[in-house]
C-alpha cells in the first residue's frame, strides 16, 4: 500500500510497523477539529493567492463530504494511513483529485496535528467548566437546606468543633469553582494558533496566519514555531487541571463513603446509585463514589506519563509526541463521566441530619467554647484557660458525659471563676453559631458564603 511520505522508499511499511506507528484508531475523535482546520487553511491559501476560488470550493466542499462519510459510519479508518490527517487528506483526494493535492501547501503534520489536538483540549476546558458549574448547583441546593444542620467538623477525622452541614459542603463549592478558574484560564492561556508554523521553522510561502487563526477563534497567533509545534503544555495543564478536580471530588467521595457507613450513618445514597453484593444479600455498596476515588488515580496516571513523554525530547516534534492524546481522551472522558454521576449520586442522596446532630453530642466539641469562655468573660490567658478546660473534658470523660450535657456544679469545681451562663456556651447550637468570623461556619456567615457562591453561578452561566 502506498503511503503519502513513500516518495523516498523502495520497501513497503510492514505491517508490523503499520500498528506500531499509526494513531489513526485513536486520534480519529479530532475529526472535526482536522476538518475545520483545514477548511481554514485552505480559506487563507486562496485568499493569499495560493490556491484559486475554484480549487478552494473543491477542496470545501470536498472536506464536507467526507465529514458526512464520517458522520454516517461509511468512512474507512485504515492502519495503512497512518494518522487522521493522512487518512483525511487521501479521501479528499481520491473525492476531488488534484485540488486536494494541494491543500498541504505550507503547512505540516506537526503544525496541523498542534491545531486540531490545541483545539480539542480548548473546548474540553470550557465544557468541563460547565459540567462542574452543573454539579455545583445541585451542591449548593443541598447546602442551602443544611446551613442548620450541626455535625461535627473534624481534623485528624477526630471531633473538634460543631459545624453546619451547609458550611462543610461549603468548602467543596469553593474548591469546585477554583476548579473553574483553573481550566477557564488554561483556555484563555493557551488559545493560541500554531497553524502556519509548518513542519517547524516556518513556510516560505506568503502565508497570512492571522487569518487562518482568527477563522478557527484562536485569540492570537503563537510567537515561535519551534516551540509551537513541540509544546504540548495545554495538555498537560488540563490533565493537571482535571487531576486536581479529580482531587476535590476524591475527597468528596471518600466523605460519601464514610458517611453512608453504619458507623457514620449520615447519608444514604439512592437505590439508583448504589450496587449490591453476589454474596451478601443484605448489602448496598457505595460504588460510586468509590469508583471516582479510584479513577482519580488513574487519571493522575496519564498526567505522570505525559510528563514523562515529554521531559526528554528534543526540539522540535518527536513521534514520542503521538503519546500525548490517549491520556488526554481518557482523562476528559473520566472527568466527565464522574461530574455528571456525582451530581445525579448527590441529587438523589438522602441526608440524615439526625444522625449528623447526634453525632454532635460526642467528643466535648464545645470545648474550645469553654476556653473561649474563660478568655472573654475571666480575663484568663488562653493557655491557662485551655488547661483549665483539659480539666472539664477529664472530668467529663470520667462521668461519661459529653461537654455541653455537663452538670454545672463540676464546672464551678473546677475553676470556682465560672458562671451559670457557661452553659450556654457549651451548647452546641450556640458553639457553631458564635463563629461569626469572616469565612466561619456560624449560619449567618454559611449564608452569606453560599450566595457568594450562587451570584458566581449566576453571573458565570
Ligand atoms: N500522528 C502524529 C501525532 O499525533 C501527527 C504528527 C506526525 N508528524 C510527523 N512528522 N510524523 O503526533
């Protein structure tokens, strides 16, 4: 079979190498990306004189049809063609003939397949950032109903203080929409033409890349063609990019384990999103969010090998390169198959605000309420106060009584200084809602956090 490139060659390709070599079954998924790019190429060929109207009509309508071919399933994908553009290109040919021959005036592979994968990679980040906004939304109406809700907030996942449920799902939403941020400003970074960069140094040929870049929405074009056509930090920052959110909903979903666990008992995911055992016949499992924590992992996995793909080559393409787009496919595809189950996972979840309030009564978390206590209202230092209240705790743990459910008259024994009115401070209700602090957890100030959050949604839609 005779290749494009065959001109130098007197042995045909094994076929052995034809698997080896060939991107074609993967990097397929560009077609549209290639097909588009070409058609602006050849637009900017004809208007600088390169090709004429009619070779340009030919070649348009041409890549359309074979878009069509694609689009209905009658396009042979072949090993033999090596990758996309080639496979592409041929049938265009094979469609138009000697017109078609002409479309890869001034340009290259190299330039050509940086367009297509550039362009992929641009839209993912914004349709990711929209699949994340989704999920916020249904975060945020479960977070509005709970800014009531106590349960104990924890560090070393040991009871510290109480918090409102809204408030913990709170952090989240800060975390998602940083998420946004992240893959919005990788697109506007990277939203830069390497089309007439050429195999790497250029074309001599009078090309207006302006055009062609304004033709495809690129914002720019890129300054250097060396660089342009071995840089593949774009796919490297939205596998970072996803990574890190794969992070945030890791954490979110080992949190949804636990919680449907007997021994938290604080959600139960629906029937729809939870599986059962072959064996035990009384058990519903948390698959799905156990699955988003082990995909995380595998997605971190594509992130280390593009990094290490990359880190030895020298400029400018390498066919190591071709590396670069299976992680990526996989990666995005993870990324948005998770947004969306994690969202109908938390939608359909059942939240047990009982559970998380009683929860609350265990573990003295009114403690640093006591200290706070003896601060404001007996002058004492802190540290001395903490002490002090190490003291309480002691107390209440030999009674088997939590903090906030302690007899006064142990308190006024161990620091004659305390008043009647401790007691309501070691309330638990009372505990969560004095954190009026800026960015604290008190109801008032978890309002005030979640509409920060909604006005975001709104005015980012
Ligand atoms: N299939 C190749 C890739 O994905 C396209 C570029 C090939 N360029 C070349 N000079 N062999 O990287």
């Amino acid at each position: 079979m005779e290749k494009m490139w065959s001109g130098r060659f007197s042995a045909s390709a094994s076929n052995l190498l034809d698997q080896f070599n060939a991107s074609i079954m993967y990097d397929r998924k560009l077609y549209r990306e290639d097909i588009e790019g070409s058609q602006a190429h050849a637009k900017m060929l004809a208007k600088q004189g390169i090709l004429t109207q009619d070779e340009l009509e030919q070649i348009l309508e041409g890549l359309n049809q074979v878009k069509q071919e694609i689009e209905s399933g009658s396009f042979e994908w072949k090993i033999s063609d090596e990758d996309l553009h080639m496979g592409i290109e041929k049938r265009l040919t094979q469609l138009i003939g000697d017109a078609g021959k002409k479309l890869h005036t001034a340009r290259s592979r190299n330039d050509q397949v940086a367009v297509d994968f550039r362009r992929y990679v641009l839209r993912k980040n914004l349709e990711i950032s929209q699949a994340i906004k989704a999920l916020m939304e249904v975060v945020l109406e479960v977070a509005n109903k709970h800014t009531q809700t106590l349960i104990p907030g924890m560090t070393h996942l040991q009871h510290a203080q109480p918090i409102n449920f809204g408030f913990h799902l709170g952090a989240y939403l800060s975390m998602f929409k940083r998420d946004i941020e992240r893959f919005e400003s990788s697109y506007k970074r990277n939203n830069i033409s390497p089309l007439g960069c050429a195999a790497l140094a250029g074309t001599p040929h009078n090309v207006d890349r302006e055009y062609s870049a304004q033709l495809l929405g690129f914002d720019s074009v890129s300054v250097n063609c060396l660089d342009t056509v071995s840089d593949r930090d774009f796919a490297l920052e939205i596998l970072f990019n996803i990574s890190t959110m794969m992070m945030h909903i890791s954490r979110l979903s080992e949190e949804l384990v636990m919680w449907s666990s007997y021994e938290f008992g604080f959600v139960e995911l629906s029937d729809e999103y939870s599986t059962g055992s072959s064996i035990m016949p009384q058990k519903k499992n948390p698959d799905v969010p156990e699955l988003l924590r082990g995909k995380t992992g595998r997605v971190y996995g594509s992130l280390m090998g593009l990094l290490t793909v990359m880190k030895g080559l020298p400029l400018a393409y390498n066919k190591d390169t071709q590396e670069d787009k299976e992680g990526v496919f996989d990666a995005v595809e993870t990324a948005e198959i998770s947004l969306e189950i994690l969202k109908e996972a938390i939608k359909t979840m059942q939240v047990k605000a009982q559970n998380m309030e009683k929860a609350c009564a265990i573990g003295h978390l009114s403690a640093t309420d006591l200290a706070d206590y003896l601060v404001e209202k007996c002058n004492i230092p802190f540290r001395e106060a903490h002490f002090i209240t190490g003291h309480a705790v002691a107390k209440g743990e030999e009674l088997g009584v939590d903090l906030s459910k302690m007899d006064f008259k142990y308190l006024k024994e161990i620091d004659e200084r305390i008043d009647e009115d401790v007691m309501e401070f070691l309330q638990l209700r009372h505990s969560m809602n004095a954190r009026t602090s800026e960015g604290g957890t008190a109801t008032t100030r978890t309002k005030e956090q979640l509409e920060y959050i909604q006005n975001y949604l709104q005015e980012n839609k």
